[in-house]
C-alpha cells in the first residue's frame, strides 16, 4: 500500500502553524526544480528528496500569493494547486484550508441506509452559478426532504462552463464556481441544515486542456488504454508517486473540506493490475482517516461492468467500495416507461428486466449480454440493497442524448410521477437531478470552453458521433456556445406556476413516504416482485417486521386490474399517483381485502399498507 500521511498534505503548498510553507512537487524526471514567486519574479530552488519529490521551505510564500513551478526552466502550474484564478494555464494559488473556522463539530453523517441523493451541476443549478448560489437555496432541499446534494465534478476545469469531467487540476476548486473557500462554506452551510455533501471525482481520465502531467512524470501509461487515450499509470514503473497523488486527493476532500462522500467516476476505466489495486488503497487510506478524525465518510463508484468485486468488503476480496451507481435500474425503467430501445437501451427489456433489477439489483448478473456479445456481470447475492443507487435521471442519461431532454419533455406528467414512485419504492438509494422534483422543462445539455479551436471541433464531431445510434442526423447543440450552457440552467421561476408547484408537492409527499414507512429500510431480501408483460404492470411487495406495503404499477396507457396479494388484514391505500389531487384522473380505493382486483389508472401506481401506523 502506498504510504500517504493522513493528517496532513504532502503534494503542493501546505502551511505550518507559523505560516511558513513547505512545497513538494513529484517531478522524478527533471533534473531542476524551483518555486517561482510571481510578486517578486524572484525564484526558489527545490532540493532532491525520496521517491523522485522536490522539496523546500519558505517564509516568503504567503497565502494568496501567486506561484509556479519551474521544471528545468519551464515555468508551469502546480498539480497540486488548491487554487488556479486566472484559469488551467495560469499561475497557481497558495491556499491555506486550516484556516476556515467550521461551525459543523456536531455534524454526523447520516447512516448510508438513509441516504437520499440530489445530484446537481454547481454552473446550472443557480442563476449565479456559484456555491453561494446553491446555499441560496438550501431551503428548498431540506424543504423537499433530500439530505444529500452530490455536486458533479468542480475541479478546476478550462474556461467557466463545463460539466467537469474535463478537470486537469484535481486538487484546485473551480474557480468561477467560488474557490475553494466558497467550497468550504458552501460544506458548512449544508451540515448546519443537515445535508450531507457528496462530490464527484475523477481518476479514470484527465482533460485535454491544460493537461501538464506528462511534463511532471509518467502519470500516464501505454500499457492500457482507455476511451480517452492513455490510461493514468497505476501499475507501472514509477506509480507509487501516481497513486500517492490520488489519495491523497481523496483524503483532501475529506480531511480539508469535510465532504461526507466521494463518488468516483467510471471506475471501469481505472486500470490497474497492482497486487493491490488504487481503490482497495482508497479504502484502506479512508478507514484510517475515519479513525482518526472520527468522522464518518461514504466511497460511492459508477461502473457499467456489473462486478461485485468493487462493492465487496475488503474481508472477502473486495475493493471495499460502499455502493455504485445502478445503470442498469434506470435503463429498464426507461424502456418500461415507453422510452427507446436502440443504443446502449437495446440490451433491455422493459417491465422484465425492471422486476429483476428490483430483486437483483443487476440486470446482466453473469448473463449473456448481446451488444457486448458476452457474458456480462456477477451476481449481487447478500449484498445489501444501501449499495446500490438508483434513479430515473442523471446527468449522463439526459446529457447523454443529443438534444438533452429530460423526463419531462419525453413522457407525460403521470409517468413521471410513476417513474418517480418507481425509484423512491425499492429497496436501493434513491437519487433525483436537479429540477426533477418540479418538472423542469429545459434540456441538460452538454457544454464546454475551451480556448483550443481544434479541440473545440473535436468536441463537436465527437459528441455528434457518440449520439449517432440514438438520434437522427439533425445536428447536436454546439456544446462550446454560450447559448449551450444558458439553455441549461434551471427556471426556478418555474416553481411559481401551479402545475410545478403540484409536481413539487408530489415529490415532497412521496419522500416523506420513504422516510417514515417500510420504505425506509434498504433490505434487498424483504423483496418480492410479480409482474405481467402483457398488461405492463407489475406489483412490488416490501416488508420490515409486521410492517408490509404492496406497490401496484401499471405502465401501460390503459386501466388495468391489478390483484392486491393475499394478506390477513385489509390494505390501506397510503399513495396514490392518480389521486386528483397531483393532477391525476381519478383516486383508488382507500380500503381493499388481499387477493382481490384494484382497477389501476394509466400510467400510476397504488401504494398500499397492510397496518395503519407508520414508523
């Protein structure tokens, strides 16, 4: 296991209790070394240490100064800046993160059971665009019941508008977002309402633009390949000073910010063939941060591999993961809900693959899958249904088509209520996007600013190309307008209009529902589905103790009868998504004896328990 410090930074600028800073840089190539101070022009030189590091210490950088590193003369940006103000190939920052005074020494992050995940993207979200502009608005998520906000990726990426996934400077805080310092009051004000923080990371891939890590060392290898070009260097020679960086990335997050949850992008994309791979570090690294501070932090992975051996604890093989994104929960609700089966959607179903992702999480579980022309995926067998996140939205299954439509613009306002009782009813963590809860008519397009003008129309012919198999040849939005981004911002003017705020009201009941029932308990193994293709309904059965709701769905365009299972006492109905009061058609039954036939209106689902109390 590589060996990382935990209390402290030992990559960029750090500063001592009597504000003296010691600098480090891993540049195992260059043969010299020097801090360069960009107030005085004066230039400082770094002495050899172990493991291919440069080190020195000094009085004369302060935080707030500017700086650069000078490999053999060539003045660059610091790696491991915590700050970049005037953009990726500007000079960097010092930033001291000791400093910010916490009010959160009572916080406690909630048990992962009991996580329900907003995820936002911090340029989009607000008018302003900035952290401030999400604190601005906090309200309205401790309103609407979530009590984790999961903000996409916000290190430091070129210009001002992008998703993130195109960072190269994964310690540095976007700057346009509010710094690092925005950050950190932004974590502040979360707990101080009860919010859990979750960010998005990524140590699959780096940016074009900006991207100075070659010149640094062999932070990149040939010996794997990913859709991006070389893979980060893992497993090769000199990958101890790699790894370093990335965790000690991660325990930044944690130790400097007090994030309560990382979620790591496209972990299938990390290759590493390590006796011990970087995340079973990560863990290892996390575990004993945890037991220092005390404080409680989630490690959350997307993979579309469908291998268990990334969630299972460490004891039994496993990389130690504590959940994953499920994909392919929304892929199947998707195709059940009417939507297309071409592109990565062909290998799906509908309503019989939606009933096995409620029981098995996976879809393809050691399966043939046809698209990858193999077989595809483990069983999930005892692992527990908090590891698994779902949804009927995000980011990537939105910006992932051409024209960015949400639900909202693709399905009626019943199926989205439908969609939404299907995720926020299994036995897996449930996950909105932003705008969701008030059906939010604009596209979450994607969008960049580069400066390069060849890579600008790469990014063009490359997001025309990826869309090919799921639209027509209309061209895409051009993702480097301006226009691009504004298209993508929320109207939460939208919420002062009487339909969005029923949407609104809707989410909020349903929530509440999760979080004071049977809901409420992730347990995978109180779980029983039943379903007919025919009809396009399906009943999901969940129960804790005496405690037992059943779920009737019907996702089909008619009424249909739906039969209550057995029970030895009469079913309450508890929800409702047809009731008139959501706008819907007509309400159901409120009391029904088991074994008998509920009609079921078009695209809604029935909730009913068997006892009268909630928990």
């Amino acid at each position: 296991m590589t060996e990382v410090p935990i209390a402290r930074r030992t990559l960029g600028v750090s500063f001592g209790p009597d504000k003296t800073a010691t600098v480090q840089v891993w540049g195992p190539t260059a043969t010299t070394v020097q801090l360069v101070l960009n107030t005085t022009g004066e230039t400082l030189p770094l002495e050899p240490a172990t493991n291919g590091c440069w080190h020195t210490t000094t009085r004369q950088l302060r935080p707030g100064d500017l700086y650069q590193i000078a490999l053999d003369g060539r003045r660059l940006p610091d790696p491991a800046s915590l700050a970049q103000p005037q953009g990726v190939h500007g000079p960097s920052q010092a930033f001291d993160p000791t400093v910010f005074s916490w009010t959160d020494q009572a916080w406690q992050n909630p048990d992962l059971d009991d996580y329900l995940f907003y995820e936002l993207h911090t340029g989009t979200f607000s008018p302003e665009g900035t952290f401030a502009g999400i604190a601005a608005r906090l309200d309205h998520l401790v309103d609407l019941g979530v009590n984790a906000i999961e903000l996409m990726p916000i290190a430091q990426f070129p210009g001002d508008r992008n998703w993130g996934y195109d960072g190269v400077c994964p310690f540095a805080v976007q700057h346009s977002y509010g710094g690092a310092q925005g950050l950190q009051q932004l974590v502040d004000a979360c707990h101080a309402r009860g919010l859990a923080v979750v960010l998005d990371v990524v140590y699959n891939h780096m940016g074009p633009e900006g991207n100075y890590f070659s010149s640094y060392g062999p932070y990149f290898t040939n010996r794997h390949r990913t859709p991006w070009g070389d893979a980060i260097n893992f497993d090769g020679p000199d990958s101890e000073g790699v790894r370093q960086y990335v965790i000690e990335n991660v325990l930044m997050w944690f130790r400097d910010f007090h994030i309560d949850a990382l979620r790591l992008d496209a972990v299938h994309a990390i290759r590493d063939e390590s006796e011990s791979h970087i995340l079973r570090d990560i863990r290892l690294h996390v575990d004993q941060l945890m037991a220092q501070t005390g404080r409680q932090h989630y490690l959350v992975i997307e993979s579309d591999q469908n291998e268990t051996r990334f969630i299972k604890p460490l004891s039994e093989g496993g990389y130690g993961m504590d959940a994953q994104w499920n994909d392919e929960f929304h892929h199947a609700l998707r195709v059940t809900a009417g939507g297309e089966q071409h592109g990565y959607y062909a290998d799906y179903d509908g309503i019989k693959h939606l009933a096995k992702s409620y029981c098995d999480a996976y879809v393809y579980d050691g399966t043939y899958m046809p698209r990858r022309a193999k077989i595809v995926g483990t069983p999930t067998t005892d692992l527990p249904g908090r590891q698994f996140v779902v949804f009927s939205q995000n980011h990537d299954q939105i910006g992932n088509r051409m024209l960015g439509e949400r639900p909202s613009q693709l399905v009626s306002e019943a199926m989205q209520r439908l969609m939404a009782g299907a995720v926020l009813t299994s036995s897996y963590l449930p996950m909105l996007f932003m705008g969701e809860e008030w059906s939010e008519q604009h596209p979450f397009l994607y969008f960049v600013s580069h400066s390069d003008p060849a890579l600008i129309d790469a990014v063009r012919q490359g997001r025309q190309r990826e869309f090919a198999a799921f639209q027509t040849a209309v061209p895409a939005p051009d993702p480097q307008a301006e226009a691009t981004f504004q298209q993508s911002k929320l109207q939460w003017s939208l919420l002062g209009e009487t339909h969005h705020q029923t949407m609104f009201r809707y989410y909020k009941a349903l929530i509440a529902l999760r979080k004071t029932s049977v809901l409420r308990f992730p347990n995978r193994k109180n779980v029983l589905v039943t379903f007919h293709d025919d009809t396009q309904t399906l009943v999901l059965q969940r129960w804790h103790e005496h405690r037992r709701i059943a779920c009737l769905m019907n996702f089909s365009r008619a009424v249909q009868p739906i039969c209550l299972p057995v029970s030895d006492t009469p079913w309450q109905k508890r929800f409702d998504s047809a009731d008139p009061i959501w706008g819907g058609p007509a309400a159901g039954p409120a009391q029904m004896p088991g074994d008998v036939e509920v009609l079921v209106q078009p695209e809604s689902f029935l909730l009913y328990l068997n006892h009268a109390d909630d928990l």
